[in-house]
C-alpha cells in the first residue's frame, strides 16, 4: 500500500526532473550554436574589414602554389585557418547588439526561450497591473538616484565575467591575426591593422604603432588603396607621433590611392586642391578627384531599389547639441532661422529632459487608442528611423539628431491602420467609406513607396500601383511620384509609358516635390535641355532635395565650363566643386566615418571618445566640416572635454591649441561663421599662433571678426569689433564705430540686448570723460552720430526701410501677381490643385517640430479635460469662457503668492524674535538662580548645616 501511495508522487518527481532538463537544455542550445559556428567559421564576416580592401586584393600567399615546397604549402594554409578563425571569433563581438540603442518594441523585451517554463511566467509586455508592475520595475534599475545595491550587485558581476570573456576573444583574434600576418597572409596584415587603429569593439586596445606597421607592409606587398589612404593620415597629422607630419609624403600616398579608387583618398586630395593643402589651390584639380568620388557615390546609389538607395541620415554637430559654439542666443547655429534646424530643435528637448523614449511611448499611447495623426506620425518616424525627417519628401531621409531604430514592420502597420478606414480590401475595386480621406492618401503612398522598394515586405509591383493609384486619386503627391517611376521604368507588366510618367511628375513637381523635380530634370537633361534641366534641378534644391540634384547641377557646370570664357570659370568650377563635395559626403554606406565617431562618442567613455575623435579626424582630412567642428569644439582650450587623455593635457597645451585653431579655421573655410569668430578669438587670446607682437594679433584678429560681421548674421563679431573700436585694440580708437557696431549687433540679435545696451551706457560714459579730459572725436549727446559715419559693413543684401513696400502695395502686389506654373497644365489639374490645398490644412508638414507638436497636443488635451473630467456636463459651457483672462489670472497668482511670501517672511521673523526672547528671559531665570544658591561669605561664622553652628550664640 504504501508503494502504490507514493507511486504518483515519483511518477511528478521524475516528470519535474525532465522538464528541467528540457528546460536547460534549451538554454544551453544557443550558446553550443554560437560555439559551433565560431569554431566552423560560419559567422558574417565584418565588411569593414574585408570591404575595403576592394583594390590591390592579391590571392593567398603565392608560395602556397608552388607544389615543391610542402613547408610553404603547409604554412599558407595554416595561416589560412587562423585568418578565418579569427574573423569567425571577431564576428562574435561585433554581432553584439548595441547597449545605447533604444527600440521601442524591445524596450522591455523579456528574455526568449524555448523552455516551458515560458508561457508560464508573466510577461512585461502583457496587459493588466502585473505588466505595467513589472514595466516600471524595469524602468527603476535604470535609475541613478537608487542604491547600487539594488540596481547593479548582480549585473556588475555578470557583467563583470563577460566583459572578462569577451576581452579573451578579442586577445584571440588579435593573436590568430598576427600570427597569420607573420605567415605572410595580405588580408590579415590589413585586418590587423584595420583592428589596431580603430578598434571595433571596446574589448580591443588601439595601437596605432602597429596599425602603421601593417597597413605599411600590406601596401608595400599589394599596393592595396586602402592601406595607402591609412598611411596618407599619419603623414598628414602626425598622428600619435608614430611618424612626423610631412605634407609632401601624405600627397603622395593619398595620388597613389585615389588612383586605386579609394573615395576617401580621392575627397582628401579633392579637398586638399580645393583648400591648397600641401599644394598649390587649383579647383580644377579639386573638381577632378571630387567628380571620381561623387561618381561612386551616385553608382552606389542607384545601385540599390526603385528611385535609388535610402540615404544615410544627417551627421550632427557636437556644437549644435550645445546651442552653438558660443551656446544658446549667442551662436548663429541657434539664432534667426537657424533656431529652427532639428539639431537646435532637439538640443532645447534634451535641456527641457525630455528623451525619444518619453516621445515615442506618448505618440504610441495615442497611436493605440485610436488618434489618426499620431499613427501618421509614428508611421513616419519609423520608416525614416529619426523623430525629425528631413525637408523634401520621403526620398530625402530623415535626421540624425532623432535616430532611432528603424521598423518597416511597425511603420506599415501603423500605415495599413490609417488607409484601411478609406480602403479595407485590396481585391476588386477601390472602395471608399464614407467620410474625408483626411491622412489616408498620404499613408498610402507610403505603402505603395514600401512595396515599391520591398522595404519590410515583398517586392511586389502591383499592389504598389494599387496604392499609388489610390492616393494620386486624391492628389498626394508622393503617389503620383511614384506611378511615374512605375511607368518611366515600367515595373508592371514591362510597359513602358514616358507621357503618363511624365504627367504624374508634373503633378508632384507642382505640389514642389523635389524627387519629381529632380525626375523631370533628369528627363530634360537626358533629352539635352540643359537649361529646363537646370531649372528643375534647382528648385529641387531649393525644396530639399539632397543628393541627385547636386550631383547633375555639378555636371552641368562642368560641361558649361568648357565653353565659358575665363572669368567666369572660377566661379561655375567652385560651384561644382561644392556640389560633387556635398554628393561625395552624404553618400557614405559604407563608411560613415560621422556616425560611427557619434556612436563611439555616445558611450560616454574615455576609450569610446578617443575613437571617436580619430574618426573625426579622418573624416576632416577628407574635408567634412561637421568634422572638422567636432574636433574643433572637443578640443577647445575655454572648454575642453578631453583633459587629461592623449588629445589633451591638464593644462592648456598650445600643441593642441593649434590643432584647433587648425580646424577651426577649416571650419570657417566651409563658411561656418561661428568658427570664424572663433579664429578670432584664438588670435586675440594668442593661443596656437606663432609668437607675435600683441598689436600684431589684434590687428589678424580683427580682421577675423570683420569678415564674420560682414555676413550680417553675427551678433557677437559686431560686439566684438565694436569693443576693439572702443578701446584701440587692433584697430584705430574710434566712438563712432563702435557705437555703430553696438547698435547693428543689437539689430542682428534681439538676445544681446543686455550686452549691447551695458556697452552702451558704457560707452557713452567713457566718451563724456574723454570730452571733458580735452579729448576730440566723443558721442555727441544730441543723436546725430549716425548722419556724420557711413557704415561700410552693411551689404547691399539687405533692404533698407525706405525701399520696402507697404501693406497696400504688397497687397497689389498679391492681386495683380499670376500663379507660378510649376509644370505642364493637363486636364483636371484645378482639380488637383483644390485638392492639395485642402490635404495641406490638415496634413502634417515635413517642417513642423514632432517634439513641440506632441507638446501642443498634450497641452490642449490639459486644457480639454478639467478637473471635474472630460465627461462632465459642464465643461462644454465652462470651457472657453475665461481664456481671455488668463493673463490677469497669471498677475494675481503671482501676487498672491507675493503676499505669502511676505506673509511667512513676518511670521518667520516674528518667531524668531519671540524664541530669541524666551531664551534670553530663561538665561536671565538661570543666571538668578545660581546666584541665590552661590554660598555667601560670613568670615569665620560656620556654613548652614555645620553642627559648630549651634555653639555660637546668634543675637536676636
């Protein structure tokens, strides 16, 4: 009996003991996969590593063939097996996903297994109080303000251990490379020094020595261009001290590369013409290699799907995120027009603490509950990967500054949700519900653009003209677009039709779509219309095209440059120049040296900032300006941000003050004006420039700042000139200018009234006592300064007051003004223009802010529910009522909480003079009765309580 009791109970031991073991060895199941395919080598190699290296690859070692040798057979091969081995055992490490990266969708990702105990555990992910529990208990181990007990005992020692393992790997690759590097093998002595110099993992040490002794002995075994262009920057910069800088020896390494078609070598030498960097300045030469590397670029592009590959998102600078060089008000980054830039955008977000993740998880809250423009914008912000898309239509990509992870899924699904109020079934006819199409139409022409492209789905023609022609229906311009290339390319059913194409092209082009502008252009300009061609190309780029029209506008000026006579061919050569710069710069796939320095900037660790500086340094060499301002920036001597590392010492080195001063000049030569005044004060504070005389740097310095005041956008460089007028610096004394320059600054720059006004009034002063002293030239007091000085810094750019016209001229203007016409008129394009009109009031602009937008909603949506709720039958009536009395509500508030001050301020006082005078009254008590208890001197008469007392006869 009792065996047959406890028969079931080992039957549920014995099914436990399995399942745990199912359990773990599901678990142990990855880690044998990874181990398996380490050892096989079946991991993805780096492409950064194999990639590059595209010109000069030579086979194995040649010794290997020679069948008389079995020693070098047997070493070639040897060196073979650990060249792959250690790209198998690199490919581990750099398969890591990144730590910083945020994904919404896996923000609170719950680790996946196939074990059983799964489907039984809850899921952070899960809907209910237990999901949202386990959500915020997430979100609070990342938080700093907790104990380090709570948060990272256990995840710094599991860290802690991998981290071990990992720096064990990286020592294996770097062993199995130099090892097969001795054995003679070319690809690893470029991967090792590939490894060495920019280390792609943190588990490696950079060496630059040994980076410079490898891609040397590589380039002298295979000539590879790759190599050359390496060796080309530590003969440039000097870098590291690994060889002394020489100019002569950088230009020679970087021809033989750019001739091996390097496109970084071919836009440093494009770049060094352009700027007479170690040669004489010959823009010509500069065009040249400049045109080799857009040329790649431009093949890279259409290398990829329908209308050409997604361009990379927009690089940003470290200045930027700060306000400007000179910070918020006083840098012209974040002045004027320029304040409206994403980059300054984002940089007032991250003041205010607000973070993508808040963003993103308030436009999804609103997405999921049914809000039709958060779902647009979602849609938007996950096709593009970045909160802020860039100006000029899908094509023109998205910005830096707001990457996140980028989700075809997601975007289509929230693009589907939209267009199928409009369009539930994709068989037979279109069919539309009842109501506005409101963001139907342009949700569709993202679908169509994603079936067009198989971006997160299938490739698929037909359904992408269904789309298409769906939203044309309503006039998007996007869709339009897109049936044109349809038609141009003939993608369906292999017809082919050029007028409807360019029909459709003309209906976006006329809504100012600059791919469709750029599409006719390229019509006009295979047709040899030039002139149409060029008119098209640039309103294209006046409404945000970023890459086709420079590249083709570079190539006209090229051909127009054969036929123009000398004095114009310097400016139509720097305008080339420029364009195939601007083409070669964006149309970086494969080695965004930008974004990878941002990435390795944004670890926020010594090692990850010193890569990151490097990789601004080549990019600078090769002429990127945003580059060429990160350096500048990071090393700046006011405010460097790498004291103490090998960039930088403690104290202010002028070594590194010349660097900056090097980019910061470079930097003002791509006309950043910021940089320019930058230079200045570098001269003026004697930092980085050859010893001089004082007088003689204020006098360069002045000039500096001169040219940056000449743009007329400068603030702080009219200041700057007005304080050198008024105390002699580098310029002859002169009240006059000064106050001029003080007032124009003060014109320029609503923000620099409190310096402006204070230099004034100081001014003023100073120009009464030199009056008074016998001085001559002081202010008059009576205000005619302005009509005895011509001021020359103005330019004929700006409009005077007397010339504008006036409200009812404007107004005539408008009246008697005809419409522009953007393209062909066809039939029913009134139609399609009304049409446009009314989808513009409601649909979202590529401009507007996401950021501010989502505030403004929050804040009407504050405004909309009142403290009794949403629902209450009063709000209707209440609400509105008393919005014309919020500033007087603000005054009263603001005084009442004035008179509670003082009140408490009283009540403060009152209560401490009251403690003060109890304690001063119990002093008083205490010092009373110490006296009272002191014993009292009676000579020889005995103390109380002294039995000889009662012997002494006491009269009475």
């Amino acid at each position: 009996m009792v065996s047959k009791r406890h028969a079931p109970i080992r039957k549920r031991t014995l099914l436990a003991w399995g399942i745990i073991a199912v359990a773990a060895a599901s678990c142990s199941a990855q880690d044998s996969l990874a181990t398996q395919k380490e050892l096989s080598g079946e991991l993805t190699v780096p492409t950064t590593l194999v990639g590059q290296a595209h010109t000069g690859t030579i086979p194995p070692n040649p010794h290997a063939s020679q069948s008389g040798s079995p020693s070098e057979a047997d070493s070639a091969n040897e060196a073979a097996r650990a060249y792959r081995q250690a790209l198998a055992t690199l490919a581990t490490l750099t398969a890591l996903p990144p730590s910083r990266a945020f994904d919404p969708q896996h923000q609170f990702s719950w680790p996946s297994s196939n074990s059983i105990f799964s489907s039984f555990l809850p899921n952070p992910q899960g809907q209910g109080p237990l999901g949202s529990a386990l959500r915020i208990a997430i979100k609070l181990r990342h938080q700093s303000w907790l104990p380090r007990f709570l948060t990272s005992r256990v995840s710094q020692e599991g860290g802690r251990r991998r981290n071990d393992e990992l720096r064990r790997r990286a020592i294996k690759v770097m062993d199995l490379l130099q090892h097969a590097a001795d054995l003679g093998h070319a690809e690893a002595l470029f991967a090792l020094g590939k490894i060495s110099l920019l280390p792609p993992t943190s588990h490696f040490t950079a060496d630059p020595v040994l980076a410079f002794k490898s891609f040397e002995a590589h380039a002298a075994l295979t000539g590879n261009a790759t190599s050359q262009s390496h060796l080309a920057f530590f003969h440039a910069t000097g870098y590291q001290g690994v060889v002394s800088a020489d100019q002569a020896k950088a230009q020679l390494y970087y021809t033989f590369a750019a001739h091996g078609e390097d496109k970084g070598a071919q836009m440093a030498l494009g770049y060094r013409y352009w700027s007479g960097i170690g040669v004489v300045e010959n823009c010509e030469r500069a065009v040249e290699w400049y045109s080799l590397a857009a040329e790649q670029s431009m093949e890279r592009f259409l290398s990829g799907p329908p209308g050409g590959r997604t361009l990379p998102l927009t690089a940003t600078r470290l200045s930027d995120l700060a306000g400007g060089v000179y910070g918020p008000g006083a840098s012209v980054a974040s002045t004027g027009m320029n304040g409206q830039r994403p980059a300054i955008k984002a940089a007032r977000a991250r003041a205010a603490g607000e973070t993508w993740e808040d963003i993103l998880e308030y436009y999804i809250f609103n997405a999921d509950r049914g809000e039709t423009d958060f779902a647009f914008r979602l849609g938007k912000i996950f096709y593009h990967g970045s909160i802020y898309s860039a100006p000029g239509g899908i094509a023109s990509g998205g910005e830096g500054v707001g990457r996140v992870p980028r989700d075809f899924e997601r975007a289509r699904y929230y693009f589907e949700t939209i267009a199928r109020q409009v369009w539930p079934s994709d068989s037979g006819e279109p069919r539309r519900e009842e109501g506005p199409v409101g963001l139907a139409a342009p949700a569709a022409g993202y679908l169509g653009r994603m079936y067009l492209r198989g971006e997160g789905v299938r490739m698929d023609m037909k359904l992408a003209r269904l789309w298409f022609e769906r939203g044309a229906t309503y006039g998007d311009k996007e869709c339009h677009n897109g049936l044109g290339i349809i038609w141009r390319e003939g993608l369906v059913d292999g017809r082919r039709d050029i007028k409807k194409a360019i029909t459709h092209f003309g209906v976006a082009a006329g809504q100012d779509l600059a791919e469709a502008q750029v599409n006719l252009g390229k019509h006009h300009y295979q047709r040899g219309d030039l002139k149409l061609a060029t008119t098209y190309f640039e309103a294209a780029m006046r409404h945000g095209s970023p890459f086709e029209a420079f590249y083709y506008l570079a190539e006209i000026q090229v051909m127009q440059m054969k036929n123009m006579p000398p004095p114009l061919k310097p400016g139509a050569c720097s305008i080339a120049a420029s364009f195939f710069k601007v083409v070669a710069e964006r149309g970086a796939w494969e080695d965004d040296l930008i974004r990878d320095g941002e990435a390795a900037w944004e670890t926020e660790t010594l090692s990850g900032k010193q890569l990151a500086m490097l990789r601004w340094w080549i990019a600078a060499e090769r002429g990127h300006e945003m580059a060429q301002n990160n350096i500048a920036f990071v090393l700046d001597q006011d405010k460097s941000m790498l004291r103490g590392t090998r960039f930088t010492s403690f104290l202010p080195s002028n070594d590194t003050a010349r660097l900056a001063l090097t980019q910061w000049t470079r930097s003002a030569a791509q006309n950043n004006v910021d940089a320019l005044v930058k230079v200045g004060d570098y001269y003026y504070h004697g930092l980085g420039v050859p010893d001089e005389p004082a007088h003689a740097r204020w006098e360069k310095a002045a000039g500096y700042y001169q040219s940056a005041a000449d743009t007329q956008v400068s603030a702080l460089a009219m200041w700057n000139l007005g304080w050198m007028y008024e105390n002699g610096y580098g310029v002859p004394q002169d009240f006059h200018l000064a106050k001029r320059h003080y007032d124009v600054a003060l014109e320029t720059n609503v923000e620099a009234y409190l310096p402006a006004t204070l230099s004034l009034f100081r001014l003023h002063a100073r120009s009464l006592w030199h009056t008074l002293m016998g001085g001559e030239g002081g202010l008059s007091f009576w205000g005619d300064d302005d009509d005895d000085i011509e001021f020359t810094t103005r330019g004929s750019g700006r409009q005077e007051l007397d010339e504008a016209p006036g409200p009812e001229a404007a107004g005539e203007a408008d009246e008697d003004a005809l419409p522009e016409d953007d393209g062909p008129w066809y039939m029913g394009k009134a139609r399609d223009e009304f049409n446009r009109r009314m989808r513009d009031a409601a649909a979202p602009g590529d401009d507007e802010d996401p950021v501010q937008w989502a505030r403004d909603r929050r804040a009407a949506e504050l405004e909309r529910d009142s403290d009794l709720g949403p629902e209450d039958m009063f709000e209707a009536a209440l609400r509105g009522g008393h919005r014309g009395e919020d500033d007087a509500d603000e005054f009263a508030e603001t005084m009442v909480l004035v008179v509670l001050c003082l009140v408490v301020s009283l009540l403060l006082y009152i209560r401490g003079r009251w403690v003060e005078r109890l304690r001063r009254e119990e002093r008083e008590q205490r010092q009373r009765l110490e006296q009272r208890e002191a014993p009292r001197d009676e000579g020889l008469f005995p103390p109380p309580g002294d039995p000889a007392r009662d012997d002494w006869a006491v009269p009475r």
